[in-house]
C-alpha cells in the first residue's frame, strides 16, 4: 500500500470514528505550568488524568483544541487536531527515512499537512497550523515530555 493510500485511509478512519463537533463546549479547570521560566495558564479537560511521559493523542487533541484562539476553534474539532498529530507523525517518521536528524517543521511539511486535510473540507492557514502545534507544546509540558 502505497504512503498516500495509508493516510487516507487513517484521515477518513478519524473522521468516521469521531463525535465531537465543532463547536462543541467542553468542561475545564485551569492550571498553570512553567515553560522556559514562563509562567502559562493552561485549560485542561475536567476529567482527565495525566500520565508522565504517556502521549495519548486523543487527550491531546482535547487540552490543544480547549487553548487555540477561539476563532480556531469555530473551525475544528478534536478531531481535527487529533488527525494533525497523526498526519506529522507519519511526516517525521517518512523525513527521518531519509534525515535521522529531521525534527522542525518546515514548508514541505505545512503544504503536506494543509493537502491531506483536503479531502476532509478542512482549510487552515499556515498560522493556524503553527497555533496548533505550539498548544501541543503545553500538553507535552503537561506530561512531563519536555522541561
């Protein structure tokens, strides 16, 4: 099976399997966490429950999409977030095939990401892309990933 063929078949899983919907409230509590010496307020999903070094896309998704702008959110779902995951997942994974050190997210990467959201009518910008995976940041701080 072919790389575009897989994608496809895990965009449209994704988008079958979930029922959250744009839109779509969600109950939160606010914690502050520590980046860099910086102090962020964070909304997490009331009911969940962090494991240290546990990624768990889906409560990802959740806490990413509770602090993206509120005009991002009218946009999206979990869902979409929790497609983006997978989808630059798979991109660094097919990068490092060839790069070992491929870590950043760069053109190739966003027009990627923005042409596999396609066959889900889901347009972001370039900006929307960077919010989403600079909230990821808060998440893996979260989860004791990164400092």
């Amino acid at each position: 099976m072919k790389f575009g063929s897989t994608i496809l078949i895990i965009l449209l899983a994704l988008s079958i399997g979930c029922k959250t919907e744009k839109n779509q409230k969600m109950d939160y509590r606010i914690e502050n966490i520590e980046i860099g010496g910086e102090t962020y307020t964070v909304k997490i999903p009331k009911d969940e429950v962090y494991h240290a070094a546990e990624y768990n896309e889906t409560q990802a998704s959740k806490t990413i999409f509770l602090n993206v702008s509120d005009v991002l959110q009218q946009k999206i779902a979990p869902n979409t977030i929790e497609t983006l995951i997978n989808l630059q997942g798979q991109y660094i994974q097919n990068q490092q095939e060839t790069d070992p050190n491929f870590t950043e997210m760069d053109d190739s990467n966003i027009q990627f990401l923005k042409e596999s959201l396609k066959p889900l009518h889901i347009n972001l910008s370039r900006e929307e892309i960077f919010e989403i995976f600079e909230k990821e940041l808060l998440y893996m701080k979260l989860i004791d990933l990164i400092e």
